[in-house]
C-alpha cells in the first residue's frame, strides 16, 4: 500500500514508487552505490558525470544497470561563458599558482602545470549520455538546444531542467523540458543560475517553489533545504511534484564523499555555512572553513580553471585530514541530518512525510 501522496505527476513520468530524487554530486562526490540504492528504493538515483569523459560516462551507466534495473538520471553541465574554451594566458594561470603556492607548500604538493583541458569536452560527454540513454538526462546552468530536446524526447528520455528564479523555469518551460527543479537559496553546492549572476538569483524554498509551480506547466521539483519528512511535506503543500535532496544523501555512507567531509557534516561545523567562489570559480554554498575565510585576499579564476586548480589539493589534503583545504558542500538544512546510510534515510523520509501530511494508503 503506498501513501497517496507518492502518486504524482512527477512519478508518473519517472517510474518511480516514491517522488524522492537524489541530488547530483558533481566532482566525484556522486557513487555508483548511491544511485542505484536510492533506485532499488522507489526514488530516482542521479549521478554528476560533468567531470567524466565520453568512456567514464558509458563505464558508469553500464555499473548501475548492473545493479538496478530501475529509472535513474545521468547529470551534465551545460556550458556557460567561456567554460567550454576558457581564455587563459600561461602568465594568468602562473600567477593564480602564485598565489595559491602557500597551500600547496602546506601539503608538500609541487606547483601544478598548466594542462592542455580543464575538463572533458562537452559535447562528447552529451553524446555518451544520450548513447547511454538513461531514464533522465538532468542538466544545469541552461537549457539545452532544442535539437538535443528532441532527440531525448525521440528516445524517451525524460530532461530535467534546473531553475533558481522563475524566469529560469519559464525559460525551461518553454523550451519543452519535461521535469523542472526550482532550487532554492539553502541548497548545498552550486548555485546553478543562468539567466542572471547567481548573487541577484538567490530565493528562498518557500517563495520560489509556488512561484515557479503558478508560472509552468511542467511538473516542479523542489530542492534546497529539504532533509526529513516535514520538508518534505511543505514543498508538496507548496505545489511540487516530487523533491530533490542534496545534503542527506551526501551524508549517507554509499556516496562518494570522503569521511572527513562526511564527519563535518554530522557535526556542529554544519551549522555555518557560506556562499563562496573559491572552490571552483562559481557561487557555491558549504561549510565555512580556513580557504572560504581566506578567499578574500586571494585572487579567484574563472570556471574551469579555479575548480581545475582547487582540485589539485583535494586529494592530498583529504589523505592529511586538512578539511580546512577543501570544499565542503552541504545545504542549510545539514543540522537536521540523522541517517548515515540511504535505507533508513529514505524510510524515515516516507514515513515522517505519510505522518505530516496525515495520508490515508490505497494501492
């Protein structure tokens, strides 16, 4: 017997039992395990592939579907600006390295060389979703050419769009795209605006879910600071089909985050977070620590390069426990975090929402 507010229109769609979506992790944050688990589960598992090339997105559709046979979405970012083919001169990229030498001196790290690419090419890695064909493709910062639309529509891949403003979602109304996001102010991670700069982008959870539900036809999906049941309820009473949740499956120990980001989590650290570009070049919401507080004086390179060079430290300081030298992702909502594993998660987010919204079960 499933409660009836799992039947919408969203999960109609989807083939899902329930209208819970894991969020995408980019940057190696997302894991086979997790996508499928969250699959297996009745929600929609997704996986950030916008740091995979063509193979690593073929290799990591064919994991899941080794695990699960059930919907799960693929994540890409669009390009935006100059992401695609940044201009960066040799003396640029030398004097960010300049500036960032202190870090890598920290973690006995050389200075590294400027690579020929700062990430795989785009439309190589469209090509490999769209050849894998998963059940969605869930893309950021755009909406996509209209031929791409098309072709996902032609092979029955539902496109999710997401928008931080309403003017985003009308723009990915209009487009045709099948499933809608409205991310709001408290998530975790990007803030994927793309009509605007993501400073004058940032709504909150409760204003922007039924603004952008009375302004589109497709069905919305909330997101930001949604992490239990209540949550939960509140953006089905606010008009969205289904929900999308970061920061609780980030915690859950199938992901692909380290354990020193998953500890910060569960801890009183959580509590302070803070909107930053010094991780990756793009606004970005996580847990306050020594480079947010820092990145004042230090000079910040556009996306790619910013997130390319940021990247060189991650593992090293991972391995050194230095969670003061890397990005810590986690929404608003991150004290509000119980489960460490996706089961009981999603069971307890089932079941506090049946009770909130006090729904009677049919078949």
């Amino acid at each position: 017997m499933r409660p009836a507010w799992t039947h919408t229109a969203a999960t109609e769609r989807l083939g899902l039992s329930i209208p819970i979506i894991q969020g995408p992790f980019g940057g190696g944050l997302s894991s086979i395990a997790l996508t499928s688990a969250v699959a297996e589960a009745g929600g929609l598992g997704s996986f950030g592939a916008h740091h995979l090339d063509a193979d690593g997105i073929a290799a990591t559709a064919n994991a899941i579907r080794a695990r699960t046979q059930r919907p799960f979405a693929l994540n890409l970012w669009l390009p935006f600006e100059d992401s695609e083919e940044p201009t960066f001169t040799r003396d640029q990229y030398a004097a960010h390295v300049k500036a960032m030498q202190a870090y890598f001196d920290e973690l006995d790290l050389p200075p590294p060389a400027m690579p020929a690419r700062y990430n795989p090419r785009f439309e190589d890695q469209l090509e490999a979703v769209i050849a894998a064909r998963p059940a969605a493709f869930s893309f950021v910062f755009g909406v996509p050419d209209e031929r791409v639309l098309d072709r996902c529509r032609a092979l029955g891949i539902v496109t999710i769009g997401t928008a931080t403003t309403v003017a985003e979602a009308v723009a990915l109304d209009a487009a045709g795209v099948d499933l809608i996001v409205a991310s709001a102010f408290e998530a975790g991670g990007h803030r994927v605006a793309f009509l605007e700069a993501p400073e004058r982008s940032l709504i909150g959870a409760m204003a922007l879910i039924p603004q952008v539900v009375d302004a589109v036809s497709a069905p919305v999906i909330a997101a930001g600071g949604i992490a239990d049941g209540r949550g939960m309820a509140a953006a089905f009473m606010l008009g969205a089909a289904a929900v999308q949740i970061g920061t609780a499956f980030l915690a859950c120990e199938e992901s692909g985050t380290s354990e020193l980001h998953r500890r910060r989590l569960f801890s009183s650290d959580a509590t302070d977070t803070a909107l930053t570009r010094v991780f990756s070049g793009r606004l970005a919401r996580g847990i306050r620590n020594r480079l947010i507080e820092e990145s004042d004086r230090l000079p910040i390179a556009p996306y790619p390069i910013q997130n390319w060079l940021m990247g060189q430290l991650k593992s090293a300081a991972i391995a050194a426990d230095r969670g003061d030298l890397i990005s810590l992702w986690a929404g608003q909502s991150a004290p509000l975090l119980v489960h460490r594993a996706c089961a009981p998660l999603i069971e307890a987010l089932v079941k506090e929402t049946t009770t909130a919204l006090r729904c009677d079960c049919r078949d």
